[in-house]
C-alpha cells in the first residue's frame, strides 16, 4: 500500500506548461505581463479592489505591518494582538517591523476568540493579526466590528482561504485593511511560492509596490514601452524589499485558479466524507466550521486524547497527517507569552490534521476514519 499523505499538490501540466511557455517565448519571466495577468484575473475572483502578487505569504505578512506601521507612525514596541495557534510566519511578520506580539486565546474555531483579544488591548495596541485557521472564518466579523469600535487595524493571514466565501457569496477578505493569501505548493492554489497582498487602502497598494520592490518608483515592466523600447530613468524614494512574484510563478497561479472552485467542492466533499464516519465518536472531536462561511477547507482537523500516539499508530497504518500547529509559545523565541493562551496550549497537544487533497479517494478517507477510530478505541482502554 501506497503511503497516504497528508498533502499532495496536484497540477493540470499541460495547461501549466503552455502558460509557462508564453513567458519563455516572450522572454519575460519576471515581475509584470504574467503577474499583471494574475493580479487582475484574482482581483475578478476575490472581488477585491486591489491585489499585489509577491514571492510568498510570508512577504506579504511582511509589508501589511510594516506599511500600515508606516502610515500609522507606529513607534518600535507598540503592539499586535495575534494567535500563538499558527505558522510563524504570522508573528515572524510582527517582529521584522520591530513590534511586538501580544498573544490572545482562541475559541472552538481554533481561531482567535474577540473576547480574549478585548482583555489583551492596551494604548500601546495598533493592530490585530487574525488567522482563518483551515480555511475557517471563526468570528472573524465580530473581530472585524471590535477593530473597528476600537480604533484597530485588521490583518488577515488568509493563507488558508482561498475561495472562502461569506454565506451571501462574497470572498472573504474585504473586512481587513490587509488580506494575505498564500499559493505555497500544497496551499488550495497551488503555485510553487507565491502569494498576494490585497490592501484596502489605494495609496497602501502603490506603496506595496515599491516596497517590494527595492524602492524602486516604477518597475521594469512598466518602463519598458509597447514599441518595446525600454524607459531607463527611475528613482528610489526609500529603502525596499526584493519580495516581488515573478511571471513563472503567475503562469501557474493563472491556471491553478481556473480550477480552484472545482477543487474546493471536492475539499468540501472530502470534509463531509470524514464527517460522516468521524462525527459522534466521542473519542474523537471534529473542529467546526463556522456557519457563516462556505470554507475552502484547507484542513479537516480533529481533537483527540493521546495524540501523540495516535500519530504513530497512524504512520504505522500507512498514513501521514500533520499538525497545524504547534503553538508558537512553545518556541523559544516566542516563550515570553507561554502560560498566556491555555486553550491554543490545550488544542496544541490535541490536533491532527487528516489528509486532505485532490487525489484522495473516498475508500482512502474511509480507511483513514476506520483506522483513527480504531487505534483512539485501543489507546483509550
Ligand atoms: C497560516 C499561515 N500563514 C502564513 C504562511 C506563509 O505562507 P508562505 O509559505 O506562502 O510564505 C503559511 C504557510 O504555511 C500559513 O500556513
């Protein structure tokens, strides 16, 4: 038997190759044509008014705090409320611009809980940094309204949310100042590395662009002319970052996202295969999906006692789940806020994530669910 894994990206090659070709053929594999394509084409997905292709998710956690520190005249040490329940990517991104996360609890979503956020709120507060867990909105509006009451920037890690719809059909993201995707390789659209910024404000979204790009007031491909004669005079306003996405990339980005609706109805209908065997079994808790959304599930997470154990007596039936995540207090370098966040600390020590991909079959998800519930049942006597 075949090891199950927890991810497996699948790419439609043909397609992905003749994208990739136009750029070759045109001799343009970097920033501009492909990744102008892509903005646009993601911009008409999302309904987002503005999107900025970068190099990844974690450069555009980047700029969101670091321009909206700019635009804010944030001062070193003021504060970010944020999830320990994440990649730390998330919280990497608050200590680049020399500010300073200040952890808040999560609720049954695994996402961050408004109650713990409002008690966590200092005058040294400026923004918070909500995390759509799995393609989860949690109570990402209540969070949205509480940003709002109080005077607080709202970025979203979407990294997971690609296609996560509110209930009357809007993608999620217009609630933030900042939306971050991510369309890393086993993300729901993916690329290789890349991911987009899309930021509500439109001076925010110039700035992105320069930002990302060393500074630079206008980047090669706009310089360059349709006669193709090429513009050499620019100038630099301020120092800049090399995060920019590149045209290879946008190529894959393009067509990975012709099928991203196709390919999250069948996330979805994995999700309610494992619902089916798993829900009821009071060994095993499965993490709800908000019922304002239609989630892109990116996972399918489950709570269970022993984890740990659980893990290997999975690996030794052939299958390979992951954990998402471990939280961030229990590294070193994130230590300070350990003890702070109990119920992250909890779901840290409890949470598998079942595979979960395109080419798993429903007789695999049945021999997934039929193994966990047997090795909890074994390990629970
Ligand atoms: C929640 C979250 N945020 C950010 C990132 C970073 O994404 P990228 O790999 O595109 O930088 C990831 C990637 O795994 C993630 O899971």
């Amino acid at each position: 038997m075949d090891p199950i894994q927890l991810f497996l990206p699948t790419f439609r090659i043909e397609e992905t190759l003749a994208e990739i070709r136009e750029c070759l053929e045109k001799g343009w594999t970097g920033l501009g044509f492909k990744t102008v394509e892509f903005e646009e084409a993601w911009k008409a997905y999302a309904g987002l008014p503005h999107a900025h292709f970068l190099s990844s998710a974690s450069a555009g956690l980047h700029m969101a705090v670091l321009l909206l520190k700019e635009q804010g005249s944030w001062q070193n040490e003021d504060e970010i409320i944020t999830t320990p329940l994440t990649f730390v990517s998330t919280n990497h991104a608050i200590l680049y611009s020399n500010l300073k996360p200040v952890f808040a609890d999560i609720d049954e979503y695994l996402c961050l809980d408004p109650a713990s956020i409002e008690e966590r709120i200092t005058p040294r507060t400026k923004a918070v940094m909500f995390v759509g867990l799995g393609g989860n909105t949690g109570r990402l509006k209540d969070v949205a309204n509480l940003c709002e009451r109080r005077g607080l920037k709202l970025i979203l890690d979407a990294a997971h949310m690609s296609g996560t719809r509110w209930l009357d059909g809007r993608h999620v993201g217009r609630e933030a100042d900042a939306t971050i995707f991510s369309y890393q390789a086993v993300k729901n659209l993916p690329t290789a590395d890349s991911g987009m910024i899309c930021l509500r404000d439109t001076a925010l979204d110039i700035e992105a662009r320069k930002w990302s790009w060393m500074g630079i007031s206008k980047d090669t491909y706009s310089r360059t002319t349709s006669e193709g004669t090429y513009k050499w005079h620019y100038d630099v306003e301020h120092i800049g970052f090399k995060e920019n996405g590149n045209s290879i990339m946008a190529a894959m980005g393009l067509v990975a996202l012709r099928y991203l609706e196709q390919d999250n109805a069948y996330r979805r209908q994995i999700c309610a295969w494992y619902d089916m065997y798993l829900a009821g079994n009071e060994l095993i808790k499965c993490i709800p999906m908000s019922p304002d959304c239609v989630s892109s599930r990116h996972l399918y997470q489950v709570e269970v006692d022993n984890r740990d154990e659980v893990m290997v007596a999975l690996n030794q039936a052939m299958i390979y789940p992951g954990v998402h995540y471990r939280d961030n207090t229990l590294y070193r370098m994130y230590s300070e806020g350990y003890g702070t966040c109990p119920k992250s600390l909890d779901a840290s020590e409890h949470i598998i994530s079942l595979p979960l991909h395109m080419r798993l079959t429903y007789e695999q998800v049945v021999y997934i669910s039929k193994t966990l519930k047997g090795v909890v049942s074994h390990l629970s006597r």
